[in-house]
C-alpha cells in the first residue's frame, strides 16, 4: 500500500557499513557545526550539549558558569530556585529585560547560561535541567514529561492569568483559566501517593512547576480554590530556604505586582487557550493524538515494511510546460478566485483563496497528480475606475500597477501558480463574447430594465459596490449595493433562468465531489426561493464590451465577465486551453475561494456555461473558507483594516512562518481570527520547540556521534511503536488533504515531531553512546530512525513551507524530493536552527505597527460619504481646467473646494489636516 511504501521509504535499514540509509556509495560527512549555530531551542536537547558525566565536577568547580537574570520575570524564578537546590555554582548576573546577553540572537533572551564551552542556554527548563545534571541528579521519563508538560499546557495558561490579574487587574478570572491544568495537577499528585511529582525525593520537575505556580498560589486573593493535593505539595516546597530564597529576589516581596514591568512587555495571549490549557488524560507530555494505543499488529506491520527496499519508490518528474491533460493520469485543473486588482491583498484574501490553492497545488504534484494552477488579476469594473481617479491615472496603468504589486506579494509567500494571468486581454473579450452570443442563441437572455442608483452631478451611475445601506434581508446596516457582507445574499439580484439544468448538475457535484459544507449550505439558499433573472451588462466604460449592436455602449457586469477570466488565463497560457476547459469527462476542477464569493462560482458563472451549452468543464470540487479577522476586528478592503500583503515581508518574520501560522489558523469550519500574541505563540512552541528542536537533535547525533554517517539500526518494540504511530499520523495526513483539511492535517505534521520528541528522551541517546557495545548499537538505531522521521517530515512539510523543507533536506543531503509516498534520507551535511524565536518587544511594535493606526483611523470622525470620490472627481476638474488654461480665478475656486474636500478626508481618516510643511522651510 502507499503507506507502507512511504514508511519503508523513511524507514529503511541501513547496511552494516553504516554508508546511509538509502545507499549512499561513498559515505557524506558532516562538516564541523560553529558553537554560534548550536542554539539550544528546547529542554531536551541539551544533553546533546553537555559534557559527559567525569567531567561534570570539573566544570562545576575550576570553570565557573554565568547566569544572567532579571527582576520581576516569573522564569528567572525558576532558574535561580535550581541553583538553590542543585548547589551548582553560578556567578549570578542581574541586567534590565531589554539586555542582549546570547550574542547570536537580535533579541533579549532571558533567563541564559553561560557554558564553560562558550555556548549559551536560553530555555528556562534547559537551564534548570542541565544544573541538576552537572550536580548528578538525571532526569527520570517521568521528570522529563513533567517538563514537557509545563512548557506546553501550563506556561500558556499561566501567561494568560498573570497577564489577567498583573497587567489587567482583572484576578477574579484566573481561576478559570488555570483550572485545567491544576486539576490535572491535583489529580495526578492525588494519585502518585508520593510527597513528590516523581517520587521520594525533590526532582527538577517539582522546582520547575514550583516555581511556575509560586506567583499564582501564594497570593490568596486569587481564590484558586482549595486542592487538598497541590496544597501538600506546593508547601514542602515553600518550606525550603531556596525556593523562599529565589522568590525574594526575583519578586522582590512584592507577589504578583513584581512582575509587573515584566509583564507589560509582553503580548498580550488570545483569550482562549482551549487545546494549550486543557491537557488531556494521561502522561503529561502527551497531546490527545500521542495517546492512541498501538496494537502489536501494528507494530509488527511497520517493522515488515521497515525491511523493504525502496525499488518501488516512483521519483518525482519536472514540470514540462504547457501542462496538458494526459490518458491515465488524474488531471486536475485548479483555480484561484481572481483577486481585485484595485487594491493589495490582506491576509484574509491570502489565506482564503491563493495560499490554501497552493498548499494543495504542491501536494497533488507529490501524489503524482497532473495538475495546473491558474490565477490572475480581476481587472475590469468600476472599482478600477474610481481607482484610477484617485490615483490621477487610466485604468489601464492602474491595472498595470497593481498586477505587478499582487504578482511580487505571492512570489514572496512563494504562491507556486504555473500561470498567473490577468483579464484585460484580448483573449477574455474573445471567449467571453462568444459565451454571451451562445446564451443569447440558445435564448437564456431577455432584455429587460433595472433601476440603478445615479449621480446628476458628475452623470455617471454609481458603482453597486460603493452604494451603502440597511439590508433589506437582515437590516446589516453597511450592506454594500451587490452585496451584504452580513447574510451574503445579493442586493437587487438578478439570474439566468437555468434552475433545472442548475440544480440537476449541482446535486451530482455536490454529492460526487468535495464541496466543502459553507458552499453547499450558500449554494442551496439561492435555490430554495427559485433563481430570478440577474443583469449581465452595465453602464461603464471600463470593462469588456457587450458586442451586440443594440448594447454597444454598455460592458458585461463584472460577475458575469470575472469567472470568464479563468478561461481566458488560461488561453493565455496554452492555446490548447480547451483541453482543460472543455473536457469534462477526464478534467476534475477545483475552485478556491472564500465564503462570499460562493454563490457567484456555484451558480452565477455555472448557470453562464450551462447557458452556451460548449462542453464546459463545470467545477467538481468548490472549497471556500469562512472569514480570517484581524485581532477583534475585520479585515476590510475597503476600508483599510489588517495586515496587507506588501506589509508582510517588511515585518522580518520568514514567509514561511507567515505560511505556517496563516494555514494553522485556517478558517475552515467557522471564522478564525490572525492574532500577534497568538503567532509568537504557536511560532515560539510549535515550530521552535517542537518541530526545529526535533529535527535539529536528529542530525546533531549524527554530527556528534557518528561522524556524519546514518548509522546501522536494529528495532526493539520501542522503535516498532514510533514507526506505527508515525504510520498512523502520514494515513491521517494523506486522508485529511486529499479531503483539502489543509488546517487539521497540519496538525499531523506537528503531532509526529512532538512523538519524536518523546522518543529521542525516553531513549536518551547522548547517554547510552557512552555505555558499551550494546548501548553504543541502541543509540544509533534512535538516532537512524530519528533522522529518517526528520527527512519524512521535510517531505510533509513541502506543501506548507517549502523554503523549510528544502533547507532540511540540504541539511541532511538528502536527494531530490520525491513524490508522495516516497522520500530518501541520506547523511546529514550539516545541521543548524530552522526557526527564531518571536520576541515580546518585536511582536508588540508589530502589533502597535498595524493595529493601532488603522483603528485610530476608523475611529475617527466621518467625512460626508462621498469625500473620498468627490475628491477624486474635484481633482480631475481641476486638472482639466488648468489643461484648458481655464481663467485664474475659476480655477482658484476649484482648487478650494478641492483642499476642503481633502481636509475633510484627512480628518476622517484620522491624519493631519494641516498642509506639509515645505521643504526647506520652517513650518
């Protein structure tokens, strides 16, 4: 099966020479890692860092290590009650929050250890954990989930309820917020029947959580609640001089309020901590995925196709352009909701439509699917126009502008389109006239006459879009003239009369293919009151012209032409196009989109391709999202609010990671909102914790252990189990998008490091390769197996972050991808971090950066409703006037108006409106 073909792929046996795991013929070497790239990103990895065991004492006490903390911050706690109790000793150094200490890192990274080697530790939990082991007190499985259980579900809940009571003052609600975890915790003390968490004696874990909570459970006043348990526990550890010791100094005997500066530099967390906060049943470390039980069926199933060859493995094949349909293949045509050249791009536009096509582009081409992914600019209408007024430009150079600003803002979020086209061309007239003729022979089309909204002054009809008022369907009162953006339905909607042709091809695609459930839910709205006639021409001047000769002066209405422009992008690209567009029969199409622009893909444009009755490919698979807000508010095109996409790349933060955190909060089954806070979050734990720290432990002990060479492997059941548990986690990925689940099968990516995680510490390598011949042999399988998990990855991870995944395969010089369910490792090259972590300051700048001045603007005062056009319009006047070398005091007194209506603007939106002050001039 493709499964066990892929877990054979990357977990394949090495041969006895220890050359690779793929048979590499002459053995690749790691070159020497600088002491600046060997960051500590997690806990765990720090074994790999330290010296061995006989020289622990020597390290202790000839070469003295330097800790650095600060006053106030809750982690410092930590550090400073494991010095206490490990009695490691430390040359002590207190600097402000803001020092820079960790020289390899453009932020502030406190608490850090200064090693004899020269390197740094920047993890608290690191740093508490390699102080109990330079002591000799090693950390039990036990500990070790421990830890991993107050980084991943304690800390984020704790963030939020110091954030709550220190900086909000608002203590009466953490009680609820930390609930879960300390009912877990007082069910887990409860149970153990030992003082505690890991046994007899104090471990790291009891310092750790000890000094996590210590802020929290010593001030009454937060009436947590009494857990007989935790009461026990927490104070046979207030009794101990140090833990009392290291709170005095880090709080300085003021509790919650010493924390205080600290806390008002950092982001504020999202309100709801769900899966973070609300640890499930079971081991500490554990998510709900890890505790699915592994049968020995199943173990036994992954140790068989461990032994098999990789001969089967078909190798990824180069795109040959132009794609085409071929005989055999599944071929899939993809398209992307054409987005509006008038303006840049915002996240939620980003995410809802060209992101989500790419993600699944990239992975069909891994499954050996033929597939093309169109898209382009939508670029007629008169939101062009109004554009190209305001900007003092034609449509066509404002077309020209923003087609170049869309096209470099998706090559930076690495948006893979094998053709990225535009409509005004001469193509989309061709194709779209000839639709129309078609509809008009077949006798699809009446004339008829419809009341629009018009402007005496300037005698132009106003744009439907730019119309504002009360719905009449659900009273939203800023419904836009085409549509409210509210309940979705159209405004003054009128349709093609098609309903029986309609409704008999939608209930074969819709129960055939993979609408997602928003679009049908849309898509059966429209026909539960029957379809009415919908205009398909209006009274504008930019767009493409209606060649009947009754009509000559009107243009096709946008929502008629616009999903034309997927035809004729791709004639553009090929002049085979009717290979994809009229080839029902051996073409699947998927449209990409957001929810609003459902009922336009799911009728509209169907009804229009019915209509000419040509053999048109009619969509299969209609996959749309709900909204994407920004922070609590919307993102609005219109009116300027959120992050836009030529922001993005100016914030430092990778593409990738932009990729990553926008896909992890996918709006798939209901809306979902970008938050800064809640990017630094999953940023600082998911990729940096979980999955940069995995991969780079895996080829660090290949670095350090084997001189670069994947060694010999033998699997135990411990191995057995990972493999069938990584098997498990590839099935869900695979089912999960090839149903387009992008958002939840991200999860499966992360849930498979967070496995190797636990298995590189419940096996601990970095200790048994100092053992003998037998441990030697283990440590090597952990580490073959686990570079061979890390090389799988890289091949999961193409479709989300493409930039990562081939940085993780040139670091473990692994071959050329490979399609889908094949992948090779070969021997690490090198290895060095993959992620940084996203500081406090850097998130709040951001967040003040794109948050606060977009809201001061909507907040402020309201310009008339037309200031903006009038402006644009009182302009042009002027312009022309001086053009026409009209009489001086006429055109003073345009030019009046013109200021006025510009400082009306001004004020509305929330800037000066007093004039520049002149260059060279005092103002």
């Amino acid at each position: 099966t493709p499964l066990k073909n892929y877990i054979s792929a990357i977990c394949k046996r090495a041969n006895t020479s220890c050359i690779s795991v793929c048979g590499l013929r002459s053995p690749a070497k790691l070159l020497p890692v600088p002491a600046a790239t060997c960051l500590v990103l997690k806990s765990n990895i720090l074994s790999a860092l330290t010296p061995s065991k006989s020289r622990y004492n020597t390290v202790a006490t000839n070469i003295q290590m330097k800790l650095f903390v600060s006053e106030g911050n809750p982690h410092c706690l930590k550090v400073l009650a494991a010095v206490e109790v490990s009695g490691v000793q430390c040359d002590v150094q207190y600097v402000n929050h803001e020092e820079r200490v960790v020289p390899f890192l453009s932020r502030p990274a406190l608490p850090a250890l200064l090693l004899p080697s020269g390197l740094h530790l920047f993890s608290s939990n690191a740093i508490c954990r390699y102080l109990f082991e330079v002591s000799g007190k090693d950390s039990s499985e036990l500990c070790n989930q421990w830890l991993e259980w107050e980084a991943t579900y304690l800390q984020p809940a704790l963030l939020q309820a110091l954030h709550l009571a220190v900086v909000q003052g608002k203590g009466s609600e953490v009680s609820k917020v930390l609930q879960g975890p300390l009912n877990y915790l007082e069910q887990s003390l409860s149970k153990g029947n030992t003082p505690y968490l890991t046994g007899e004696a104090v471990s790291v874990a009891d310092v750790v959580l000890w000094a996590a909570l210590y802020p929290v459970l010593s001030d009454a006043s937060l009436a947590l609640g009494e857990r007989a348990s935790i009461k026990a526990w927490f104070d046979r550890g207030a009794v101990m001089h140090s833990c009392q010791s290291a709170a005095q100094k880090v709080l300085q005997g003021k509790g919650l309020q010493g924390m205080k500066s600290y806390m008002q530099r950092q982001p504020a967390p999202p309100s709801s901590q769900c899966r973070d906060s609300q640890p499930c049943n079971g081991n500490p470390a554990e998510s709900e995925e890890s505790e699915r039980a592994v049968s020995a069926e199943e173990m036994e199933t992954a140790a068989l196709t461990w032994s098999k060859g990789l001969n089967t493995c078909p190798m990824a094949t180069s795109r040959q352009h132009p794609i085409l349909p071929q005989e055999g293949k599944r071929n899939i045509l993809l398209t992307s909701a054409l987005p509006y050249v008038n303006n840049v791009p915002h996240l939620g536009n980003i995410i809802g439509c060209v992101l989500s096509t790419d993600v699944f582009s990239r992975y069909g081409r891994m499954r050996g699917w033929n597939m093309l992914f169109i898209c382009g600019t939508d670029e007629y209408g008169t939101a062009t126009e109004n554009k190209a007024r305001e900007e003092g430009l034609t449509p066509q150079q404002i077309c020209d502008k923003y087609h170049a600003i869309h096209s470099n803002i998706y090559k930076w979020f690495q948006i893979d389109f094998d053709f990225f086209g535009r409509t005004t061309t001469e193509k989309q007239t061709e194709i779209a006239q000839n639709i129309f003729w078609r509809i008009h022979k077949n006798g699809f089309l009446v004339e008829d006459t419809v009341e629009q909204l018009r402007c005496e002054k300037c005698q132009r009809f106003l744009a439907d879009r730019f119309v504002e008022g009360i719905c009449p369907h659900c009273s939203y009162p800023e419904a836009r003239g085409d549509q409210c953006d509210n309940c979705g339905k159209l405004i003054n909607a009128v349709e093609l009369r098609l309903q029986g042709q309609l409704e008999q091809w939608l209930d074969k695609s819709t129960s055939t293919g993979d609408w997602t459930a928003n679009a049908k839910q849309i898509t059966r709205s429209w026909l539960r009151d029957g379809l009415k006639p919908r205009c398909i021409t209006r009274d504008l001047r930019w767009g493409t012209p209606v060649p009947h000769p009754d009509f000559k002066e009107k243009v096709f209405y946008v929502w008629f032409d616009a999903p034309i422009g997927y035809l004729s992008i791709t004639a553009n690209y090929t002049d085979q196009w009717e290979k994809w567009w009229k080839n029902p029969h051996q073409v699947e199409l998927y449209n990409f989109m957001a929810k609003d622009n459902v009922p336009f893909h799911s009728v509209v444009f169907p009804c229009s391709l019915l209509g000419a009755q040509d053999n048109y490919t009619l969509v299969n698979h209609l996959i749309a999202t709900e909204y994407l807000n920004y922070e609590d508010t919307k993102f609005s095109k219109s009116r300027g609010v959120g992050v836009f996409g030529d922001m993005a790349k100016d914030t430092g933060i990778p593409s990738d990671v932009w990729r990553f955190y926008l896909l992890y909060v996918r709006p798939e089954g209901q809306d979902s909102a970008f938050s800064w806070a809640d990017m630094a979050l999953k940023n600082n734990s998911e990729l940096l914790n979980n999955l940069g720290n995995f991969i780079n432990r895996a080829g660090m002990f290949v670095t350090k252990f084997f001189e670069g060479c994947v060694p010999a492997m033998e699997l135990q059941q411990e191995d057995k189990r990972l493999l069938a548990l990584v098997g498990w986690e590839l099935q869900q990925y695979i089912q999960l998008l090839d149903k387009v689940k992008i958002r939840d099968s991200l999860r499966h990516i992360l849930n498979i490091s967070r496995h190797g995680n636990q298995y590189i510490q419940l096996n601990e390598p970095w200790k048994k390769i100092k053992g003998g011949d037998t441990e030697r042999q283990r440590a090597g399988t952990v580490t073959g197996v686990s570079v061979n998990i890390a090389c799988l990855l890289s091949v999961m991870l193409l479709p989300y972050m493409p930039t990562v995944s081939q940085t993780i395969r040139d670091q473990f010089n692994a071959l050329s991808l490979v399609s889908i369910p094949c992948c090779k490792a070969l021997a690490p090259l090198y290895v060095s971090p993959l992620f940084q972590k996203l500081e406090v300051d850097q998130i709040e700048a951001l967040k003040k950066k794109f948050g606060g001045q977009q809201k001061t603007a909507q907040s402020a005062g309201s310009p008339p409703p037309a200031a903006g056009p009038a402006a644009a319009a009182e302009g042009e006047k002027v312009r022309e006037l001086k053009a026409q070398k009209a009489e001086k005091a006429a055109i003073t007194a345009e030019v009046a108006k013109l200021l006025d209506l510009k400082k009306q603007l001004a004020l509305a939106e929330g800037k000066s409106s007093d004039p520049a002050p002149q260059k060279g001039k005092k103002k």
